[in-house]
C-alpha cells in the first residue's frame, strides 16, 4: 500500500469508497490521530484516483463506469518489480538456485547446507558442524538454506507468500528494513532447525512465516502505517503451521517438514513487529 493523502477526520467517506471500488482502484483509509489516511494499491492508478477524489471532495456527481479489463503487458511489469528491488532480487536467488539444483543436482545442496555435507570413504553421510562451519569462514551457510527447495510446490508457494508479505514490506518501510528481516528470520529460522537436530533442510518458509507475524502486528498495532492482512489468512497459516507440527500430517504425505525453522521464523517476525509497530505508535 502507498500512502496518499490525509483526509479529515470528520469525512463521511463511504461514497468515496464505493466510487472508488466501482472504479476498480485497490485502496484502504486508516484512521490516524490526524485524520483520514487513503492508501492506494496499485501507484500505476494514482491519476485515477485522485481524478475520484477531486471530483468527491468539489462535490460532484461519482458514477464511475467500471473500466474495461486490460492486460497488464510487460512493459508494466519492469515498473513493478522496480518498485521492490529486494523482494524481486529475493524470489530471483531463488529461482537461480532451484534451478541450479536440478542442473548440478547434490553439488549445489553440499554447497549451501547449514553444515558440509558428504559421502564419507565408508559410503556413510557425512556431516559437518556449525562451529567448524564458522571457524573455517563459511559463514553464509547461516542463511544459505533459505534459497534451497526441494520441490516445484515446495517454491512456488514459498514464492508466493514472499511477494506477497515482502513486496508490502518493502514498498511501505524500504528496502533496508525488508534486509533486516530477511536476514535476521533467515538465519534464526536456520539456527532453529539445526538446533532440533536436522542438517539437511531449506526453503523461505521460516522467512515468509515471520514477515506474515511482523506485517501482522504492524497492521493490528499500528493501522496508520498502511501494513494489511485478512484475519482468515492469519488464520489458514498458524494453522497449517500448527497441522504440520501433528502426527496426521506425516499420514497424509506432509511430515518432512521444517517446523521449528516456522517456528523460529515466526518468533523473530513478531519480535521485530511488536518492536517497530511500539514505535510507529509513538
């Protein structure tokens, strides 16, 4: 969401809101303690809007014909994705690896696990450790396993939730703040799992689970600050986070699951939240 205008704090805006919704203009309007904040969705459809808003607020007639579809080109889509650079190079790294994965196969999962990973003379798996991993300078094998997926479901929907919360993340609080949750759930979620005794895991799952606690509270904390997520999605992810952690998971096919990187990547999503929403209230 991208912030726009303040409007008074008296305004009947319930035509604005239909003329707008009408007109197919993604937008919210949060309370703040100055006023009205509107918020917009989409910036491509910033004339639109303020063209709506000028006509509400000159009190004229707001019967909007619904636009016809049209096709977001690619030429739309560089602007998009300039927008959220981070997030963009983010799901790109991902791809690049998954991809990687399936042309050198094993090579580039030895090369980005937590710990070294091999076959011993004895035909045995042979495993690493974390302290070795750190003396000898291999620190990036702290995040590494975030960029690792095992699966095309397993990427696409850990793509999903990251342009989702990520792009939101990044266009209301920049770059550098999107930098420092990405690093800081990427390497507790890694620590978490490798804690529980697992060596060989990945995927941006813990990441995604602590950019949907963090935009959770901003948006429950701090409405003024333009962060939104539906209450049922908060809900359908705790739960299926929950699902995983159960016996019945492992029946139906989902037991190989890194449940304690959700964990521990929820856990840092909403310290960094409960933190910096404290400070956009105040």
């Amino acid at each position: 969401m991208y912030r726009v205008m303040l409007l008074p704090a008296d305004a009947d805006t319930r035509e604005l809101r239909r003329a707008l919704w009408a007109a197919r203009i993604g937008h919210r309007i949060t309370e703040a303690s100055e006023g009205q904040l509107l918020w917009l969705a989409d910036p491509a459809q910033h004339a639109a809007l303020l063209d709506v808003v000028g006509r509400w607020q000159r009190g004229e007639p707001l019967s909007v014909d619904a636009p016809p579809r049209r096709f977001v080109g690619a030429a739309s889509l560089p602007s998009v994705l300039r927008q959220v650079p981070l997030t963009t190079a983010t799901l790109g790294l991902c791809l690049l690896v998954f991809a990687a994965m399936a042309v050198f196969g094993d090579r580039v999962i030895a090369l980005l696990a937590i710990v070294p990973l091999g076959i011993s003379s004895a035909g045995t798996l042979s495993v690493g450790s974390l302290p070795e991993v750190l003396a000898s300078g291999q620190v990036w094998r702290l995040l590494s396993p975030a960029f690792l997926h095992f699966g095309w479901m397993h990427l696409v929907f850990n793509m999903l939730w990251l342009w989702y919360f990520g792009r939101q993340v990044e266009a209301l609080q920049g770059s550098r703040r999107l930098l420092v949750i990405l690093l800081a759930a990427g390497i507790g979620a890694n620590l978490a799992q490798y804690a529980a005794g697992t060596a060989l895991f990945g995927g941006m799952s813990g990441v995604d689970f602590a950019l949907l606690g963090y935009v959770w509270l901003m948006s429950r904390r701090a409405p003024g600050s333009g962060f939104f997520v539906p209450q049922m999605l908060v809900v359908f992810m705790l739960g299926w986070m929950l699902f995983t952690m159960t016996r019945m998971a492992a029946a139906v096919g989902f037991g190989n699951v890194a449940n304690e990187a959700h964990l521990g990547g929820l856990v840092v999503g909403l310290a960094l939240g409960w933190y910096h929403s404290g400070r956009a209230r105040r």
